[in-house]
C-alpha cells in the first residue's frame, strides 16, 4: 500500500499547487514580466518569501507551471498518421475546456519571443518538436497510402500552417468568445486533410 504525504510535507505539495494554480491566472493575465510574487502569493494567503522558499525563485516557479502545462496536454505519443493529426481536434477540444490555459500559453508565447525571456528555449523547442512531429506523420500517412504522396518540404509548411491556424484561432476566440472554435477548427481540418487525400496543392492567397 503506497503511502500518503502526511504532515508538514503535505503542506508543502499542496501550498505549491495553489502557487502553480495562481501563477497560471497571473502569468496568463500581467505576463512574466507583468506579474510579480506578491500577486502571485496574496491570493492565496501566503508571502512572496515563502514561494522563494518553496520554489527557489521566480524562475523555477515558471519552470514548475511550464511542467503543469506539459502534465495537462492530451496523450497521443502512440498514433500514427491521421490518427496522430485527428488528436489536434483533442487539443482544440482541451483549450475550450480550459481557457485560462490558452490565455496563459498565448500570452507566455508571444513575451518569450526575446531571447533573454526564460521561457523563450521552452517555447522554441516545443513549436520545433510539434512541427516535427507533425511532419512526421503527414510523411507517415502518405507512405502508408492515407494520403497522396508528399515532399518533406511541403510537409514541413503543411504542420506549420496547422500549428500557426490553431494559435490564431484561439487568440481569435479569445477576443470572442462566440467564435466557434472547435467547429471551425473541424471543418478547416476536414477541408485540409481531404486536399491530401486528393494530392491537391492549397490555394493560393
């Protein structure tokens, strides 16, 4: 039988997790920059002290939300092809759930953009793994007869225009609210994995 946290260890886990929880609402909202410990600290009861002493510095309260926001994504490690573009409507289906995540990775995104932001090597090395990844499996579907053959290079921009309609479009439904985020995201889908099917190149602008 697996024993449970007891005690002031206890405390400890669980004061962190209101920390992190906190941190999502004031990062997502001021930005790293924007928003300091004390804000962080105040709507829990607890001191911009005591988040030094549990997390060692605002850095490392940072790395401790980035790891929460990794713990949160769907899992999908083990599809293939299709299968593994179709968890993209997972994901869509996820930020609905849980606007402050999107808020918090929209906002965390475009503030990391300098280099000298901590979190700017995080969000490099995840648009890169998830362009790869996407890249992959477009090539993996079209080896496999999913689809139409298809170039490494054209993969490539296919998964970066996925990537690129998923942000825009959550930034949009952020503005508004009405906007039909996992409908549009559906259908636009729909109409991109059916040009694969047919070999079909994208219209032009």
């Amino acid at each position: 039988m697996t024993s449970q946290p007891r005690g002031p260890y206890k405390t400890g886990i669980e004061s962190r997790r209101r920390l992190v929880e906190n941190a999502i609402l004031v990062f997502g909202e001021h930005g790293y920059r924007g928003g300091s410990l004390r804000m962080i600290a105040e709507a829990v009861g607890a001191s911009a002290s005591q988040i030094i002493n549990l997390f060692g510095s605002k850095h490392e309260l940072l790395t401790a939300v980035l790891d929460r926001w990794d713990e949160q994504q769907v899992g999908e490690e083990a599809r293939e092809g299709l299968a593994y573009v179709d968890t993209l409507r997972e994901r869509i289906r996820y930020s609905r759930d849980n606007p402050t995540w999107v808020e918090f990775f929209l906002t965390l995104g475009s503030e990391a953009t300098g280099q000298g932001h901590p979190a700017h090597d995080y969000f490099v090395e995840r648009y890169d793994h998830i362009t790869n990844r996407l890249q992959e499996e477009i090539l993996h579907a079209a080896a496999s007869g999913e689809i139409a053959p298809m170039e490494a290079a054209s993969a490539r921009a296919e998964a970066q225009q996925l990537s690129a309609m998923m942000d825009g479009l959550q930034l949009q439904w952020l503005l508004d609210p009405s906007v039909d985020l996992v409908g549009t995201f559906d259908r636009y889908l729909d109409v991109v994995v059916e040009r694969w099917r047919t070999g079909t190149a994208p219209a032009s602008a």
